[in-house]
C-alpha cells in the first residue's frame, strides 16, 4: 500500500506561503496530478512528498505511516527529474540499469527487474544501442525505464515532458498512462498543461496560490467546477463567463448578449459561465434566425478554422464570447448569428465566483 495523505500541511519560505492547508489523499495505484499556475506550490508539494522539505504544521502520511520524521532515502519515493537526458556514452541496456548498480542490488535481481520494465516499455530490441542511435520516442522510454527500474513505492513527476515538442508529448503522455496502469504504481504527477493533466489523470488536484481549489476526475472538474477560477483554467477556449442579471423568467448575461430562460436559475447569481461548445450558433437575417429558431442577434469578430473543429469570437452585448463548432462552418467576419444556449448547460456563480447549484 502507497496511498500518499496531506493533513493540514503548510509550508511557507519566509513570508511566502508556497502550501497553504493542503489536505488530500493519492490512493495506492492512482494517477493524480497536480494543475496550477507557475509558483502555485506544485514543486513544493513533491518535495514535501519526497522529504527534501519539512512541513512548518500538519502531517504527511505514505502507507499509513506517518512520515514527518522519515528521511527522503527511507520513504523510498523516486523522482522522475524534469531532466530525462541520458547518459551518451553508455548503452541504453546501461542507462536502465544504472540506479541499480548504484544501489548494488544482485546480478539475477537486476536482470529480473530490467527485463521486466523493457518488456512493459517495449524497449527489449533497442537496449543494446547507444542513445544518438534511438529515435526521440525511443530515449524517452529508456529514460522512463531507468526510472522506473527501482521498483520504489510511489514515482512523482515534476512536469516531465514539457520540454518536448508538442508532437513527442503526445505519444509521451499516452505511453505514461499505459505504463502507469501495467505498473499498477502510485504516480503523483506535475503539469501547467491543462490539457495534459486532463487527458493523463485520474484525478486531478488544481493549485491556487498553494491552495488547493478543487481535487476530482477530470470530467467532474470540467463539468462542474466549483469556482470561476477553476472554470477558467480547464477548457480550450477556456469558459465564458458574463455578468448576469436576474429578471421574470431567467437571466439576461453581459446586458442582453443571452437569454437564458431558466426559472430555476440561482436569485444570488452575478456571473454565468458557458463552454464555448455549449454556445450554438446559427444564421441571422433582419427578419430574425433564418431557421424560424430563437436567439440573440451576434457579430462575428473572427474565426478560427482548426480543421475539425472552428473556434468564432462573438461580439454580443457588452461581451466578447467564444464559440467552439463543429467542421469548418460558413461562416465570415462582420457576418450576423443568433445565439442561444440550453439552460441546463449554463453555470451559475455567485459572491466570490463560487459555484452556486441550480
Ligand atoms: P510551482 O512548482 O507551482 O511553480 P513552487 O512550489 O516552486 O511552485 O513555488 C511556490 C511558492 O514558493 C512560490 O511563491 C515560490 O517563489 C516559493 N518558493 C519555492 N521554493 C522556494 C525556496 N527554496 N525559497 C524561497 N521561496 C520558494
Ligand atoms: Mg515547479
């Protein structure tokens, strides 16, 4: 068992609170990630884990067992570094099996364990090349393996494939969630990628300040996000979100930009927020939608063709909004759409931009 709990752990440098209260528990065998801003306490919080930091209160627990005053060598936590450069001059059968040899674990157990992870990496047909004669693809998973090779109770990750080319974190981060899962491995992993730490984790932890906001699975963070600040941070283009107006039989958002005709809709609601394919879009004409259908009259701003998909910045009321649609639509700057919007998939927030529940 390696489940990882935090309670009430603070951690200031000075007058900087870097962890401020984090409470959480990483369950044994769980992919969880950590998702915040640059200086939100991400680094922090893995060295706190790892026992390169002490707590100034509150407890840190690995397997039940209380470890405040365990050394980083015994909690037996290993670091997979931003650093996955290998060493040139030796093989990559040597690369993996270096920390081994550092550490003098016997000949047969080493075998054992080396050709145990190139299975799972399928890396058993390149181990005997040096590293300038693998792919970029190939080195990464001769790096991973020789992190993996010591076989610790939990891996933690400190962003490590930010420095790849987009193409290259792709096929990465897929290969890290395979290997994660045939690991079987309790893995704490670091990303200011929202899109990484959504397509990677099981669940995910999101860092304001050193505070955490919110922890769930990505889904139920994106779905239902507790705060404007986390609402904003998950989603490409991020949500909208509009100042809101409570009136007879719903809400006027950004001064009449949308409708929505939701009676249920929260009385202390300021702000409403929309996920960009949440917004459908139609034709307008001065009779109204040519399609007989409602809405609100919008001026296409720009468009933004991405292939599958086209991202339109709408100027509607006082507000800028951004539409995610489908394909490659006919659609031109300065034309007029109506919008709209299904009420059940509009977000209320209030006092504070707290989520407030319908
Ligand atoms: P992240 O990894 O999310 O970028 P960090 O955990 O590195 O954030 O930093 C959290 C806060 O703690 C920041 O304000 C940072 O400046 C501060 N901090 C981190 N490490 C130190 C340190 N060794 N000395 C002083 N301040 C630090
Ligand atoms: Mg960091």
């Amino acid at each position: 068992m390696a489940d990882i709990v935090f309670r009430n752990v603070t951690k200031r440098y000075g007058g900087t609170l870097a962890v401020d209260d984090a409470s959480f528990t990483v369950n044994d065998n769980e992919f969880f990630c950590f998702f915040g801003p640059p200086l939100s306490g991400k680094s922090t919080i893995l060295r706190l884990v790892l026992g390169l930091e002490m707590p100034d209160s509150g407890e840190i627990l690995i397997g039940g067992k209380p470890v405040n005053a365990v050394s980083p060598a015994e909690r037996n936590v290993a670091m997979v570094f931003q650093n996955l450069a290998l060493f040139p001059h030796m093989s990559a059968l040597d690369n993996v099996r270096f920390p081994l040899v550092e550490r003098r674990v016997a000949e047969a157990d080493m075998e054992r364990r080396v050709a145990d992870v190139a299975a799972k990496l399928h890396i058993g047909h390149i181990l005997h090349k040096p590293p300038a004669q693998l792919s970029g693809g190939e080195r990464q998973r001769v790096a991973i393996a020789r992190a993996l090779v010591r076989d610790p109770n939990a891996y933690l990750m400190d962003d490590p494939i930010s420095a790849l080319d987009a193409r290259l974190r792709e096929e990465t981060r897929v290969e890290l969630k395979r290997i994660q899962r045939e690991l079987g491995k309790t893995l704490i992993y670091v990303t200011h990628d929202q899109e990484e730490a959504m397509s990677i984790a099981d669940r995910i932890a999101i860092l304001e300040s050193g505070r955490i906001r919110q922890i769930g699975a990505p889904a139920e963070i994106y779905d239902r996000p507790t705060s404007t600040y986390v609402a904003r941070l998950l989603g490409s283009p991020v949500m909208n979100i509009l100042k809101s107006v409570r009136g007879e039989g719903g809400v006027e958002a950004a001064e009449g930009a949308l409708s929505i005709a939701d009676r249920a809709a929260p009385a202390d609601a300021l702000e409403i927020g929309l996920r960009p394919e949440d917004i459908k879009v139609r034709p307008w004409n001065d009779k109204g939608t040519a399609d007989g259908g409602s809405g609100r009259p919008a001026r296409v701003f720009e468009v933004e063709p991405l292939g599958g998909y086209t991202v339109v910045t709408l100027a509607a009321g006082q507000a800028r909004l951004k539409a995610l649609l489908r394909g490659q639509p006919d659609i031109r700057p300065d034309a007029m759409v109506a919008i709209s919007c299904e009420p059940a998939r509009v977000h209320y927030f209030g006092q504070g931009g707290g989520a407030l529940a319908r």
